[in-house]
C-alpha cells in the first residue's frame, strides 16, 4: 500500500480505540520505551500528542523522563507551516505551551534549543514498515529537521501499532529509524 492509503486506513483504525484501549496502548508502549538505553542521550525531542487523532502520549515519557532522567534535557517541537520548518524549545520553565490552529500543542515562547544538541528524536507517526520507514502526516516537517540534526542522532519512532510489511512509495527524502517502539515489541534497523 501506499503512504496516502496507509494514512487514511490507520488514521481510521485510531479513532477506532476505545478510551481503555487507548490507554492500555500507551501504557505498554511507555513500557517499551523504559527498556531503552538511554546512557549516551543528554538531549530528547519528544512531539506532544494531538490526543484526538489518539497519537501516543509522549507526556508519559516525558513524566518518567523527569522522574527518572533528570539529566536529560527535554526538548518540544514548534512548527512553521509557511515554511514548513519545525524548530526545538526547552521543556523547562520559561516555557510557554498553546494549541495551535491545527489542534497542535506546542511552545509560543520559552528557549529555542538548536538541533545540532538532540541525541534523540522521537517520532510520531500512522504507521511504519517492517524496513523502518514511517508514514507521518505527510508535511515532512520531520524530514527537513533531522538533516539539520547530527548525523548520530537516534530516529526512534512510536507506534501504537505492528508494522507493515512494505510502505511502497518511499522515497530518498523519507526518514529511516534506527528504532521503533510498539506496545508489544521494539524494532531495530542499525546504521
């Protein structure tokens, strides 16, 4: 299948989940993440979950993060869609969170961090293949940020579903994760 049919199928199959479902999804998938070896990350960029399209509730990472890696620093995306551009701010206290005009949750003021410090992107996504390729939203947003990131930085995707087995119209512009987190199991492609 390709990326649009992908997109309209499982943007379906989430609204499906029921409120319990949702959250035993989550649950497990913050499981997963917790089993991460995350001694060389000193930096993380987490999306913030537009919980009515049911995306994975990165506020539980962020929530362990806090409580469990104090020494990461916790970075969220702010987009620019005329430019299509997305940017990094500091989940610290001069951050400033609203709901954009899309339904995003994201900063309006706090302190922008440069891409060049992220160790780790976590990435949201509809789906993604058994190669490690990710259907988004289709905007790239995620795309053009990590080639301003660092070479080494660990693409980790979250899923609150399996992979399929071929994403068809990838393309060289489309992101290849290192990692991919399932509620059920963590999928690895190294470099």
């Amino acid at each position: 299948m390709n990326k649009q049919q992908l997109r309209q199928g499982y943007l379906a199959k989430r609204r499906q989940l029921t409120d319990d479902e949702y959250q035993c999804l989550n649950l497990k998938l913050l499981a997963q993440f917790q089993q991460l070896d995350l001694s060389t990350i000193r930096c993380a960029h987490l999306f913030l979950p537009m919980v009515q399209n049911r995306e994975p509730d990165t506020y539980l990472i962020r929530d362990w993060l806090k409580e469990n890696h104090r020494d990461i620093k916790i970075v969220f995306p702010k987009t620019d869609f005329r430019t299509l551009q997305m940017f990094s701010y500091a989940d610290d206290d001069d951050l400033v969170l609203e709901v954009n005009k899309y339904g995003i949750t994201e900063p309006v003021a706090g302190n922008e961090i440069a891409a060049a410090e992220i160790d780790m992107v976590l990435l949201p996504m509809l789906i993604f293949d058994t190669r490690g390729y990710r259907v988004g939203y289709g905007k790239g947003f995620y795309d053009r940020f990590v080639e301003l990131c660092r070479p080494d930085v660990q693409l980790t995707g979250l899923s609150l579903f399996k992979p399929v087995k071929n994403i068809d119209d990838v393309n060289r512009h489309d992101l290849r994760m290192q990692v991919c987190l399932t509620p059920g199991q963590l999928y690895n492609w190294p470099r």
